[in-house]
C-alpha cells in the first residue's frame, strides 16, 4: 500500500506544475493521518538519502517511567547532528514538529507492544487537537508523556499526549487514534 501511496504521490506532485491551486488543496486536504506521514517519510528519504536508516531511527532516546498499559514518559534528546536539522531553516535550525508527533507514535506503539500487539497491527487513524506551543531547537531534551485513554472500540486505541522542553509545553496532542488489528 505504501508503494501505491507514493507513486499516486509523485504521479499528482509532477501534475501540479501544470494544475491550478484548487486541485492541489484538494489533492492536500483528501489525505488522512496515515498517508501523510508515509509521504512525509518518503520525502525526508528521498532528501536526505536516508534509506534504512529513517524506518529503524530511535525516535526515543530514553524511557523515564513505563506503567503498561496506560501510561509511558520518555525523553528525545535532538542535536545538531541529525539529518533533518541541516536544512530545516538553516538560520534558525528547528526541529520539525512531524517527527516530534512520530516520537509520540513511537511511544504508543511501546504501550500497544506491551499488550501483545505487533508493529505491523497498528496504523495512526486520527489526530486531533494538535498544538505546537513552542519551538524544539538543536540541545533541546524534550519530555514526552503519552497516557491511554479508555475506549469503547477495541479495535481503535486512543492516547493523549504532551511534550516539554525544560517545563515550557512545546506540543500538545488532544487526541490520537491509533487502529488495531483484530488479535482473535
């Protein structure tokens, strides 16, 4: 499915050079969560000549506190070293806010893992109410903490989520859905 996404992807990007905006907006706006980020991945990949490296990146550099299966705090610790750092506004190097929310996903995979779920049984269905208050420079430690929240769906897993940087909020995830596969 992910081959699929991305050719769509390049096939309808070399088409907007010839498109109005009207069909670029909507082409942006027909995406969901989990589309997104495989292009986002596709196109760090094919920026950065980050092949292999990208899908394993530990995008959580420590776990602080582990209370399975409702709650997990971990730190990301980014520095001047990271690929993505070197072109994401060279004057002012910040950290792109679409790996922060893949730090956070990360987190909740480890609290559906904890559960007897596998990678391959989790796909990202929903965000909602997602804030970045603040900025995530280079030498910046941020603090995520992700807690689960109880649902009626036992096949969509829903977590809340916030990360900070010396006790200043720099993101603040109202709600993820997280879809499951069936494991009877």
């Amino acid at each position: 499915m992910s081959v699929f996404i991305i050719k769509k992807f390049v096939v309808q990007r070399n088409n907007f050079k010839k498109s109005s905006p009207r069909v670029l907006s909507s082409f942006l706006f027909s995406l969901t969560a989990e589309r997104f980020f495989i292009i986002i991945r596709f196109v760090l990949i094919i920026h950065y000549g980050l092949v292999g490296r990208l899908m394993s990146a530990a995008f959580i550099d420590r776990v602080l506190k582990l209370e399975p299966p409702k709650y997990i705090k971990a730190i990301r610790c980014v520095s001047y070293s990271e690929p993505w750092i070197q072109g994401h506004f060279p004057e002012m190097p910040v950290f792109p806010g679409v790996l922060l929310l893949e730090s956070i996903f990360h987190l909740c995979k480890v609290l559906l893992g904890k559960e007897g779920y596998s990678e391959d049984d989790m796909a990202v269905a929903r965000l909602d109410g997602v804030k970045f208050t603040g900025l995530v420079r280079p030498g910046d430690c941020v603090v995520l903490e992700v807690w689960k929240e109880e649902g009626d769906d036992a096949s969509v897993q829903t977590f809340t989520a916030t990360g900070k940087v010396e006790e200043n909020e720099v993101i603040k995830l109202g709600k993820v859905s997280i879809k499951t596969a069936d494991r009877s």
